[in-house]
C-alpha cells in the first residue's frame, strides 16, 4: 500500500526560487485561493529574510498528471499545462507556500496578475531597500524617501539579481556612504547570495492524496474562505474553475456577470 509514495527535500536560494517561478516550472493547482497577502505581509517576509529568520517551506506536488486547469503565480489561469507548454516529464504543482513564493518573486520582479473579483490586474509590488536604516518600502514612497535620502542609497531588489557589483561599486563611492549603509547593503546581498528556501517534494500521490494534504496544512495561516474550502474538498481535476460556479454576484469578475 502506497509503496510509490515519496518525500524528498531540497534547497533553492533565492534567485533559484524566483527563477523556477517565472518560467513557470513551479505552478499552482486551481483549487488554491488567489494571492491574498496585503503589502505590510511582503514587507514583514522581506524584513524576516534580511534578518535570516527563518520562512518556512514550500511543499511541492511532483507528478505527471496534467491538470485541466491550473494558475501560475500572479493569478493568470493557464488551460492544459501539457498540451500548452508542450514541456515533457513531470509538473510540479505548489501545495503549501504560494503566498510566500509569489510575495517574493513579485517584490523582485514586479509585474502585475489577476486576483478574485477584480477586472483589471492588480498586483504591482516591486520592493526597494533604503540602504540608510536598513528597510523595504515599495515604490509609490519613492518620491517621498528621495526628499530625505540620497537616491544612490534606494534600491531596487531587481538590480541585486542584474549587476550587484555595480551597485555596490555605485553605492560605495556616493556622498554620504558610511560603514553603516554599507553594512545594510552586505546584509542584503547576503540574503540573495546564501539564504536559503527549503522545498519539500511529494512523489507518487495521486489527485484526492493530494486534496486530503492541501485540507490538512490549511489548518493554519490566513483562514480559508467557505468557498475555498468547498472546492478544495470537492477538486476533481475539472476542465474548468470550480468557482466560476460559486462565486457571489459582489466576487466575480465581470466578465461572468
């Protein structure tokens, strides 16, 4: 019974992470919620990493079954992975841990994706770090932090995965810079360069294994609306959103009114 079963475990740094998440080799079962975090969550996530709290875990769903329907992170529903990547060998669906990775690729990337009952898209949260006191603000205080702050010294996270070494050269030779902002800025590049993110692989469950593990890490965290509760105990790998049924006349996307 269940011999097929299998846990393993590996590590990704940072920029690895982020890398599996923008070419979509880590996708997102349609029974998931959408992105729910609001921006003080991504900034506390952020504060914790450049201190080297610990995160948590990603756990991840190794298969070779081609769900009908899934999301990739950003909210963006994708049909039939398999026939529309044409990409062979297993997916790798997350179970546990999609707020956390899309609040980071996000922040790093920015971009923008589609949450539940809002037509337009709407995440825009590309980070920056004020190398002056050691915090993350996010663009729209650019202006208001540039009125204190030598711009050299507000950065954003997308350049420390471009050319790092020039912005420290940059940042190095600024009016103003002293060992405490250069220590901020060494905190930070150690973060990409040695942090690391802990992944969990699951091998050999199939879809209600699988539903009955999503259920049982759900217990804590942000509480599952009803909705999503219903439709992660009833995912059947549909060819369709299961909410497009349940969704309330105030939630769904105009396009379904």
């Amino acid at each position: 019974m269940n011999q097929d079963r299998d846990i393993g475990t590996k590590e990704a740094r940072l920029d690895e992470l982020i890398g599996m998440l923008s070419n979509n080799e880590l996708l997102i079962p349609s029974f998931q919620r959408e992105f729910v975090w609001e921006p003080q969550e991504i900034i506390r996530l952020w504060d914790s990493l450049y201190r080297f709290y610990p995160i948590g875990s990603l756990l991840c769903w190794e298969t070779h079954i081609s769900l009908h329907v899934h999301r990739k992170i950003g909210g963006y529903i994708l049909p039939d992975n398999g026939a529309a990547s044409g990409r062979k060998g297993p997916r790798h669906y997350i179970l546990d841990g999609q707020q956390r990775a899309t609040a980071i690729m996000i922040s790093v990337l920015g971009g923008e994706g589609r949450v539940r009952g809002r037509q337009e898209p709407c995440l825009a949260h590309a980070l920056y770090f004020d190398a002056v006191d050691g915090t993350f603000f996010f663009g729209y205080e650019l202006k208001r932090r540039r009125r204190k702050v030598d711009p050299a010294f507000l950065v954003p996270l997308r350049e420390i995965l471009t050319d790092d070494a020039k912005m420290q050269r940059a940042m190095s030779g600024a009016e103003g810079c002293d060992e405490a902002i250069l220590s901020h800025l060494n905190q930070l590049l150690r973060v990409f360069r040695e942090y690391r993110i802990p992944i969990i692989w699951i091998r050999g469950f199939d879809i209600p294994a699988v539903r009955d593990i999503f259920m049982r890490i759900n217990q804590e965290g942000q509480d599952l609306k009803p909705m999503d509760i219903m439709i992660a105990k009833t995912f059947q790998d549909y060819e369709y959103l299961v909410e497009d049924d349940l969704w309330t006349p105030a939630e769904a996307p105009p396009e379904t009114r």
